[in-house]
C-alpha cells in the first residue's frame, strides 16, 4: 500500500482504532508522509482560490452540456 502512494488508503491505516499494530516507526512515517503529499488534513481552500475552482468547474460543465447537445 505504501508503494501506491493512495492517502485515502494511508489516513485509513494511521486512523484505525489499533493503527501501530504491526507498524514499524519506517511506515508509520512513510504513512504520514502519504497524507501530507496527497493534500488530506490540509484544511480548506481559501475562498479567493475556491472562487476560481468553483467558476472553472461551471464553465467546464458549460462546455461539455454544449458538446453534448451539439453531437
């Protein structure tokens, strides 16, 4: 699991009500490095940056409802 680098995957190992069972300090590292990498804890977008993302994805959508209809 390390090797494919999934954060959903590593959060769910280092959350799990026994996480350091069978863990060595080598992978719980290796682990908590995967979280951070993939962007999950980071905490929430600031607003200037979701307005951009939000907008983008509105008008991709646009675009695409408009290929769609045009096919």
């Amino acid at each position: 699991m390390i090797e494919s680098g999934n954060g959903y995957a590593a959060r769910d190992v280092l959350t799990h009500p026994d996480p350091l069972a069978g863990l060595s300090e080598a992978h719980r590292q290796a682990l908590t490095s995967i979280v951070a990498a993939s962007g999950l804890r980071a905490g929430t977008i600031p607003a200037p940056l979701l307005d951009t993302l939000t907008t983008s994805v509105k008008t991709a959508g646009e675009m695409l409802a408009s290929a769609v209809r045009s096919a």
